[in-house]
C-alpha cells in the first residue's frame, strides 16, 4: 500500500483545483465536471495527488486535517503570492505565532510555515497535521497504513515517506472527538498488485479502524475511519496495461 492521494471535497472544483495547483506548481492529470486533479511531485521523495471532488455546500464541521505550507527564509513573499492567487487573511484565534494562518478560496484554513530545521526537502507542502484522539495509535496505524516511517518533528509522532523527502505526516492530539461530519480533506491509499482487499480491512480492524458503509453505489474504493474516526479511503489496485 502507498499514500497517493490528497482529497478535497469543494464546492467548485476547479476554481479551488487551479488555486492548489499554482500553490504546489502541480502538474494537471483531470479536468472534468466535478473533478479536478493536480499531480505534486518531490524530487527523489514521494508523489501525491491533489485531487478536488464536488460537494453540493461549504463544509461546516471543525477543521481536523489542514495543510502547512513551506515558507521558510521567504514566508513572507510566500504570503504575498498566495493571497495574489487568491487566498486570505484568517484569524482563528491562532494569536502571536511565527506562521501565518490563511484561506483557501473556500475558506479551507491552511498555514505558511517560519524557518524550522524538519522541514528541509519537504517541497511546497510542509506539513500535513492530523487531529488524533491518540497520536501514538495513529502512529502506528498510519505507519503500518502507508509505509512511511518515523521522522523528527514537533508533533507528538511525526511520519515521513521512507525517501526522508516529501511532507510531515504530523499526529496531534485533538482538541475534541471526531463528530459526525465527514473531514472536507482526507487521505486516499492505494492497493499494490497482489495485495487482497479483505485482509487489508482485516488489518484495519485489527488496529483501531473501522470500514464505513456510505451510500454512494459501487464504487472502486472502500471507505474507512481510522481509530481517530477520521476518514480516508483504500483504493482498488491498478490492472497492468
């Protein structure tokens, strides 16, 4: 299994697709009415896509999943471009901080991140923090999940793609439980040729998770919660060509 997907659910997917995408220099994959989809790339480390599926209203929920971006020596020209592309100041209480905390065109809370030293090779997208009941659990799951493997950081446990390059997966406790709302961005990971669906969701139960059973049809995914309660996805394995 590998982590291959960032999900955003958007109410206009391709106004908040082009905005990610000149943000992280993404490279187009789909353009479709109701998906959009950018392809980031880390050199020698990971790639992930960015991809923005249509939801019919602004999500509403407490934010438990946000991006922090790579600022740096130049934070403050980071700001500055980020809000020419279309971003926002935002106050959510954050106070005196050395980062600075913007929107998205949709009003996705996202951070441009001060100098610090386990940032470096990360890429355009510093961070990834995940609000987690237990980060220790979570660890351990998203370790075993996707492959990535400890790294220094700030957080309680911080994970990295075994290249060392590439985003912080950042475990960091929760300021409440998960509600019923769904997380407006989540994970995807992907199957490896060979690998059995069945004892993947084994595996998940085993460690915390639990298959969801939302009613979208058949789909070639199946959709999850990890022990936190945050949702992600396991999707099918890719058929040779």
């Amino acid at each position: 299994m590998f982590l291959e997907n960032l999900v955003f659910d958007a109410v206009d997917p391709q106004r908040l697709g082009k905005f990610w995408e000149a943000v992280v220099g993404g490279e187009r994959l789909t353009d479709d009415d109701g998906i959009y989809e950018t392809r980031m790339t880390v050199d020698d480390g990971p790639v992930l896509d960015l991809c923005f599926q249509r939801v019919p209203e602004p999500a509403s929920e407490p934010l438990r999943f946000h991006l922090d971006l790579h600022g740096g020596a130049r934070q403050a020209e980071e700001v500055e471009r980020l809000i020419s592309l279309g971003a926002s100041q935002l106050d959510i209480g954050q106070g005196d901080v050395p980062w600075v905390v913007l929107a998205d065109p949709e009003g996705n809370p996202c951070c441009v991140m001060e100098e610090r030293a386990v940032y470096t090779e990360t890429g355009p997208i510093a961070a990834l923090p995940l609000d987690c009941a237990d980060p220790n659990v979570s660890a351990d799951f998203w370790a075993w999940l996707t492959g990535w493997a400890e790294a220094p950081g700030i957080a309680p446990r911080t994970l990295r793609h075994l290249s060392g390059r590439g985003p912080l997966l950042e475990m960091c406790p929760e300021v409440q439980s998960k509600g019923p709302g769904k997380n407006r961005l989540h994970l995807d990971v992907r199957l490896e040729p060979g690998e059995d669906p069945d004892e993947v969701a084994a595996g998940i139960a085993e460690r915390g998770g639990q298959e969801l059973h939302p009613d979208w049809g058949d789909m070639p995914w199946r959709t999850y919660a990890d022990p936190s309660g945050n949702e992600f996805c396991i999707l099918s394995a890719r058929t040779a060509t």
